[in-house]
C-alpha cells in the first residue's frame, strides 16, 4: 500500500495515512533523487555484507545486487518513475527493487534510512570535492597561461583603491593562483574527514546482529592510504553530524569569495576608467537601449552569486545550532544548500577558466597607468635609506618632496635638483634613476616579490605543478 493507506516503512501504528500537504512538506525525493547512484553502491555493499556474515543467502544477495544495477541502469536512461508519496531517494529504490527481487524485503535488514544517507552523503562528498578541485585546477592553469602572457606587462598594484607600487600583471594573476590553491588544499583536508563509513551506526544504536563494518568500508573505498577500513566509532555522531555539510559549503563559499575578488578586479579593469583588459564578447552583453555598452555581465554574475554562496552556510549554521541528539527531521534540509553550493560553485569555475582565457591586456593603457612617478615614492625613501637615513626621517622627506612635486604642479620625478637637495643634502644627480620601473623591479629579488626573476620562478613552479 502507498503513503495513503499503510505506510511502506513506519506505517504499522497508524491509523491514516500523511495528508497530501504532509507529503509535500516532507517529501525530498524532488531533490534527494540526485544521490541515487551512491544510493545504490551502498546498498549493493550492504547487500553483500549481508551475505557475507550469514544473515542472508548468497543468492539472495546476488539477485538483490542483480536487482540494484538493473534499477541503476533504469535511471541512467531515464526510464525510472519517482513517486513522492515514498518520500525520498532511498525507499523509491527500495520499492521498485522489492517489486522485482522478493529478497529486497531483507536488503534493510540492520540498517537505517539514518546511516544510510549518512553513507550515501559521505560518498557524494568525496565525489564532488574531487570535481571541485578539477575545476579549481582548471581555473589556475587559464590563470598561469594569462600570467605566463602578461610578465612584461606592468600596472599599479592598489591599496585602499588608490594607485600604490607597480607590479606585473602576471602577479596580480598570480596571487589568485595561491588563493585557489588554499581551496584545493582545503578540498583535500575535507576528503580525509568525508572518507570514514557511518553505515552500521543504524537510526542511533547499531544493531544487535552480526555485521561487519569494515567489510562494508572496504566495498564503498572508505580506506585509509594503507588500505584499512575507516569507520565512525560513535552511532549517535554518525547519523547527527553535519560538520561535513557546513564545512563543503564554507569551502565553495570561499572558493566563490575567491572569485567574486577576482570579478571586481575584472570589472574594474574593463572599465573605461581603467582600461587594463578587454573582456571576451561571449561573456559580456550589451544595453537594450545605448548602443555603445559592453557590459561585464559574467563577472557580475559570479559577484552576485558568490553572495548565494555565503546564505547556504548561514543556512546549515542556522538549521544545526539548537538541534538535540540524534536525528531531527531539520537535517531533511541539510541537501538543498549542500547541492547548490557545488552546482554554482561548479559553474563559477567553468565560467571564470574560460573568461580568463579570454581576456587581452591594453598595454597601452596599462604603461599610462604604470608611469606614473608617484608609484616609486616608496623607492625614493629606500634610496634615501641606503644613504643611511633611518626610515622615519626618509619616508617624511619624500612626503615633503611629493607635497612639493603637487605646489609646482610637475611630476615628482621632474622636481629639480637643486630643490630636491635643499629638502635633504643626501639627494644626488642619480636620484631619478629610481623611477626606471625596469629597474625598480629587478631590485625587488625577495621570495613572494614581484621582481621578473621570482615571478619567473613562480610561474615555473606552477606550471609544473599544474602540468
């Protein structure tokens, strides 16, 4: 009988079955039925545990796994019907195969819709980060090309959004690289907590019967780098937990955050005002009424949704924080911001890879931009401490020289010399040298500086890093 008689699994002690607007309000196979293919690989594991300790036949659990893949082949080709009054991804799969192998009846045998999402979540988890950092990767290597194009191409770095010291684009690309560096490391940090088996833990207590978890692990790949079964030692942690959701959605909302930085940067660059880059035509739009306007819609987008990103953690941080032990009918909406954090994430990183590729500098623009004398004001307080003035008394005569440089109106590098040496003795005729921005940066040799020779050995290290 459907939900509207006998309920198929916790019907027994009711009378009636859920309303029509119960079924809605707790059906989640509308978005759970995605989890279907690790639904399946943790049953058919559960299946042959089964049969391995004796609880059921060896031929009950072959025609249950028998079962389970022809179900599996089903939804592949799009064939399968989801049906909402059986509520979720689990008890579709169970019904249908009950309907062609009469040992399914047994398949639930000392195991718990509980730890069996706990399971089929974990096994969704190491799959997805996995993706992720694919496409984390992807969006480095476009990064490195655009760095490797633009080394000889200098711009002002910006503090406060005010023009502050030139480096090469291929930097400001760069540090973007380490950014989403951080985020595979952090993918790869969640992937060693995911890889550990709750399956086992039952609806809070386990079970009374003999199974074995570890053989289970050991099916679904829950092992350590030495091939030994990883399972959870608490059954009331395993089926409650939800670190593993909060921390997948911190990390896409970092890897969004990450993005959404780069956007802005993308967005002012484009700009007229600045005119750094020019954007690819694929990823921007025009006006329906003027004419002239590209706009960075792409970059907007990731901006806009990166903000998204930042609600699903709110979200999961919210729906946790007062939940008692054990499970709680809450955690139902644990999936939908999980989901949707990787779905966006996902598409954020495809779309900036390809937007990346796509963009050219305006050299032009970027040398006007970049001659700027007032960016080596820093460089004319270090050639007065290498004089031997200490760097307090340096940094305020240079203020003193800038101040001067704006009263006459000439660039600060154009202030004459005798001027210049009445504001401190310790200019020389070779005080203008500073501002050869070749030479500024070659001087900068430090590792993490934006001098050609670090640059060229970060982009090698990336390279062959990245392949």
């Amino acid at each position: 009988m459907t939900a509207k008689g006998k309920h198929v699994t916790w019907g027994g002690r009711f009378a009636e079955g859920p309303s029509d607007l119960m079924m809605r309000m707790g059906e989640s196979v509308s978005f759970d039925a995605r989890l279907a293919t690790y639904d399946l690989l943790g049953s058919a594991a559960h299946a042959r545990m089964l049969a391995h300790v004796g609880i059921i036949s060896q031929a009950e659990g072959d025609a249950i796994v028998s079962g389970l893949q022809a179900i599996g082949k089903a939804i592949e080709k799009g064939e399968f019907s989801w049906d909402i009054s059986l509520e979720d991804v689990h008890m579709n799969i169970e019904q249908a195969l009950t309907q062609r192998v009469p040992a399914a009846a047994k398949l639930h045998t000392a195991r718990s819709r509980n730890d069996q999402v706990a399971t089929d979540m974990r096994l969704w988890f190491k799959d997805h980060a996995a993706k992720l950092e694919a496409a984390l990767r992807q969006v480095m290597r476009a990064l490195v090309e655009r760095a490797r194009a633009t080394a000889m191409v200098y711009i002002p770095g910006y503090t406060h959004l005010q023009r502050a010291q030139p480096v090469p684009m291929a930097h400001h690309f760069l540090a973007y690289v380490e950014m989403f560096e951080r985020d595979c490391l952090r993918l790869r940090d969640f992937l060693r907590r995911a890889n550990v088996c709750p399956l086992g833990s039952g609806a809070i207590a386990g079970t009374t019967l003999p199974i074995d978890r570890a053989f289970v692990a050991r099916e679904l790949g829950f092992v350590d780098e030495q091939g030994q079964p990883c399972v959870t030692e608490n059954s009331m942690d395993a089926v409650a937990d939800r670190d593993l959701f909060i921390e997948f959605a911190q990390i896409c909302t970092l890897i969004g955050l990450h993005a959404s930085r780069f956007a802005e940067d993308s967005i002012l660059w484009s700009s007229a005002e600045f005119g750094f880059i020019r954007l690819p035509d694929r990823y921007t739009t025009g006006s329906s009424l003027m004419p002239q306007k590209k706009n960075p819609d792409a970059f907007e987008l990731i901006r806009g949704k990166s903000g998204r990103l930042c609600g699903h953690v709110t979200a999961l941080q919210t729906m946790v924080k007062g939940l008692p032990l054990t499970y709680n009918r809450d955690l139902q909406e644990d999936k939908p911001p999980v989901f949707d954090a990787y779905d966006q994430c996902e598409l954020i990183l495809a779309v900036l890879a390809d937007c990346i590729l796509g963009m050219e500098p305006n050299t032009e623009r970027c040398l006007e931009a970049v001659s700027d004398p007032l960016l080596l004001a820093t460089d004319v307080v270090d050639y007065l401490v290498r004089k031997g003035l200490p760097f307090r008394d340096a940094h305020h005569v240079v203020g003193a020289l800038v101040a001067e440089a704006e009263k006459s109106g000439c660039a600060l590098s154009a202030v004459p010399l005798d001027v210049v040496k009445a504001i401190n003795p310790l200019f020389e005729a070779d005080w203008v040298e500073v501002f050869d921005i070749e030479l500024a940066l070659a001087r900068r040799t430090g590792p993490g500086m934006p001098g050609p020779e670090q640059v060229e050995k970060r982009l090698n290290y990336w390279q062959a890093l990245l392949g």
